[in-house]
C-alpha cells in the first residue's frame, strides 16, 4: 500500500524533526558569530533579534527555536504548491530553517519540487554545501557538519534514512 502526498497546509513539523534541527544545529548558551560575517546567533539557531552578550539557557532556546520554526512552516507553505510526505516536508522545514525562508524560496529545490521532480528537488540538497566560500564537503574542512546535515536531509528526503 502506498501513502499519498498530503497538502502542505495541513501539515506541522514531526517532534523527531525538532530533535533532528537541535541536533543539527547544536546549542550555544551565548551569542556567537557562526562564521566571520554572519549574523549574531544563540541557542538551537535563532537569529531573529539576537544581539551579541544575549544569552539563554536550553529550555528558553528549544521554545524559541519552535516559535522560529513555525515562522519557516508558514514560508514554506506560501511556496511549496504540491502535496508532500512527512519526511519531505520535515526535511525542508529543517534546511528551510537552516538557510532562510527566502533563500528557500527562490531555490532552484522549489522550483523542480514545485514542477514534481520530487527526487531532483532532494538531489539539490546536496548542492548546498558551502559556507563562506568553503566547500564543506572537502573532508578536513571546518564546516564539514554541514555537509553531514546535508547528507542527512537527502537521505531523509528520499525516503532511505
């Protein structure tokens, strides 16, 4: 038996990809520069308002890391026009919220998901792989953690994981 697609609108993110964005992201009680020219961020990701010498503590991030994840539900619901599994949909939520709203967006991913490529929409997951002008997929590299969330995402996306 097959399981269909669902509406994008009646969808909400899994609690396992809650987890899966903190554990990705990873936890920072203090503010911190990720990488020299980005924007101050805290706790499980949070940009929004963040300014340096902010800090927070591990229950008051993972509610604001919700509050904020919500927030990249709703964009994603304004761009994503066809239906989605669970594991779809909690996969671009996560890389949604791990790239900004609009970059998603304006993504090439969307554009093939939007015209039914579902595999080669996962495919450009893993085209999403440089930080900085670093490609993270170059195993000494610093940010090769997010060559695995990548890793992670296409495989989740694709149903295999």
């Amino acid at each position: 038996m097959s399981i269909k697609r669902t509406l994008v609108a009646g969808m909400s993110l899994s609690a396992a990809a809650l987890v899966g964005i903190a554990v990705h992201e990873g936890y920072r009680g203090d503010a911190y520069i990720p990488v020299p020219g980005d924007v101050p961020t805290i706790g499980f990701g949070t940009t929004g308002g963040v300014r340096m010498g902010d800090r927070t503590d591990p229950v008051s991030a993972l509610q604001r890391a919700l509050t904020d994840i919500q927030g990249f539900e709703g964009a994603l619901k304004r761009c994503v026009t066809v239906p989605l599994h669970q594991h779809e949909y909690d996969v671009f939520v996560s890389f949604s919220y791990n790239v900004g709203s609009s970059a998603f967006c304006r993504s090439t991913l969307v554009r093939k998901l939007n015209a039914g490529d579902y595999a080669g929409a996962c495919d450009e997951l893993l085209r999403w792989r440089f930080v900085a002008g670093r490609d993270c997929a170059v195993p000494s590299s610093r940010c090769a953690g997010l060559w695995k969330r990548r890793q992670d995402e296409h495989a989740a996306c694709l149903g295999v994981s």
